[in-house]
C-alpha cells in the first residue's frame, strides 16, 4: 500500500483549527484531525468526508502528554499518512498577574504551545526534507511581537513560536519546505474561556471588533501561497504589531500594564471581600 499525502491540524475540534480543516477540506486535502475532545473529531471527520469525499482521520490526543507527539507520529506511519502539511494550531492562554496564576498551567501552556510543536516540527520535517516539500504553518499570535505584562507566559511563548518559524523557514527555504507564522489578532474562538479570560476583557476587544477565524484562515493560506515566513491577519492588527518597530518595549509594556493593572486588582479586591482585610483601610 503506497503512502496517501494528508494534512495534519492540531486544535481542529474547534476554533481556527476547526476552521483550517473545513477550508482544506473544500480544496481536497485529506486530513488528520488531532485534538482532545474525540466526539468533536469524530464528528467533523464524518461531516467532511461526505461532503467533499475526502479521507479525514482523527487522533484525540492531550498534546501535554509525555511522548503524545512520537505516538501522533507513529500513528500516521502506520497508517501510512504522508504529511505534507502540518498545522501546529493547538494552544492556549492565560491572562492576569503571574506571580498569581497557577504554576502547572502556566508550564502546561509552554509544554503545548512551545514543546509539542517543536517536537512535531522536527518529526515531520524529516520527511519533508527527504522528499523535498511540504508547508508548515505554525500558530503564533499578535502577542508575540512584544512583552504583554498579566499574559507574560502566553505572549513569551508565541514570541518563541514566531522566532523559531522564521528561523526554520529560512533553513528549509532550498528544500521547497514553507514555514509560516501566522500571527492572529483577538478571533472568535473558544479561546478566552479556555483561559479564564475575564468578560471584561473579552467585552473590551469584542467592543474593538475580533476577526472570524475564517477570515485568520485566508490570510494564513494566502500567505503560504507567497511563501511567507510570516504573516499577521488582519489590517488593524498589523498595523498594532508593527507599533513595537518604532515604540520601545518599556513604553508598550508600561501603557499595557496600566490598563490592565486595575482590572486584576479589582479581582483581587472582590476575592478578599468576605475575609479578613490585611491592609490599614
Ligand atoms: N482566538 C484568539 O484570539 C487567538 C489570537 C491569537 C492566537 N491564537 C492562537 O490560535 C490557536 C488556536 O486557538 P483558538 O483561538 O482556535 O482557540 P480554541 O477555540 O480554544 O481552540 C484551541 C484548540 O486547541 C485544542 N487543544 C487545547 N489543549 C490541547 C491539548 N492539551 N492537546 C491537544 N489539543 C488541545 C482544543 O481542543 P480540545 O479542547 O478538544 O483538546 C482546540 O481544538 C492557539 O494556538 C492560540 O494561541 C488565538
């Protein structure tokens, strides 16, 4: 049995990874869909093999898992999956002050968004150096362009994403291997309750307007098309991230810590309503 060419998207049962499947689905990529949540999977791999009569595999797997990506790994060999685009999308956040937040979720947000891609990067890639193509796109963030005080881990991790991106695609560039950073701006996913992400916050950016994860799609695709190392989607969004070439990181980290500065000392206070009150006043 020869090897069938399938595209795999981590954080496909929902959000932009939900997204990049259906859209790769229209133009007929096969697809293996990896994520925990299996019913999701299972459902949208029957959806969109019906109707675009394409091959779609899942594998419900918790990428924080000890070795999940040599397994993920394994399982596409064995099912002889030739991988020639690989979609490093799941990721999450967290937001408020980080002396605050819970250290084993802030190490399991570096093991997601940093380790399992890196470790699914290098397995892949090797078969795409030997066969000389393949795309890359790896899901980065508008906050990876500068330091985002009360998100420091999430926004650390996507400058590290970024980075390595552009790194690796300058390395694989005369191997006809695309790597893209895709850079998404606030987009209408499941992400701020995934990260606790107050309604205040969320209603702020709602109020500034968010992106579908659609419209991050296009840009992601087109972006692979002209064999960008990175791009940023959306208009306003890319014109915020350039702020960083011009304004130092101490005047953006300073403007962006007194805004949100006040929204966690207000959850402080609320949290020591009821109990006994250390200061003077
Ligand atoms: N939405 C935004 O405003 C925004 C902005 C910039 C960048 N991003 C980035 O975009 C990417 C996609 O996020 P999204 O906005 O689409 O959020 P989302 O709707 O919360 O989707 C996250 C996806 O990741 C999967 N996932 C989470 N933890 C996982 C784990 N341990 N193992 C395997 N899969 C896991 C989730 O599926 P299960 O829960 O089923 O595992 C889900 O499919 C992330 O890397 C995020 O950082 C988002």
């Amino acid at each position: 049995m020869s090897f069938m060419k399938a595209t795999l998207i981590t954080g496909a049962s929902g959000g932009i990874g939900e997204a990049f499947a259906r859209r790769l689905a229209v133009e007929n990529h096969n697809l293996v869909l990896v994520a925990r949540s299996e019913n999701k999977l299972h459902d949208l791999c029957d959806e969109l093999m019906v109707k675009h009569k394409i091959t779609a595999h899942y594998i419900a797997v918790d990428l924080i898992d000890f070795e999940a990506d040599l397994r993920l790994f394994e399982e596409t060999e064995k099912h002889k999956l030739e991988i020639d685009w690989l979609i490093n999308n799941a990721g999450f956040g967290s937001m408020g002050d980080f002396a605050n937040l819970e250290l084993e979720n802030e190490l399991e947000m570096i093991n997601l968004n940093v380790l399992a891609l890196v470790a699914l990067t290098h397995r892949y890639l090797q078969k795409m150096r030997e066969r000389q193509s393949g795309t890359i796109i790896n899901v980065a963030s508008t906050a990876s362009f500068q330091p985002v005080p009360f998100m420091a881990t999430y926004a650390a991790t996507k400058a590290f994403v970024k980075s390595f991106s552009e790194a690796i695609a300058e390395e694989n560039r005369l191997f006809n291997i695309t790597v893209t950073a895709l850079c998404p701006g606030p987009t209408e996913t499941n992400f701020f309750d995934a990260a606790n992400i107050g309604t205040n916050v969320k209603d702020a950016f709602l109020k500034k307007g968010m992106q579908t994860p659609e419209a991050v799609v296009e840009a992601a695709l087109s972006a692979v098309k002209r064999g960008k190392s990175s791009v940023v989607s959306g208009w306003t969004n890319y014109m915020t991230a350039r702020l960083g070439n011009f304004v130092p990181n101490s005047l953006i980290t300073r403007a962006v810590g007194g805004v949100l500065r006040p929204k966690f000392e207000e959850k402080k206070q609320i949290g020591n309503a009821g109990g006994e009150r250390k200061d003077k006043g």
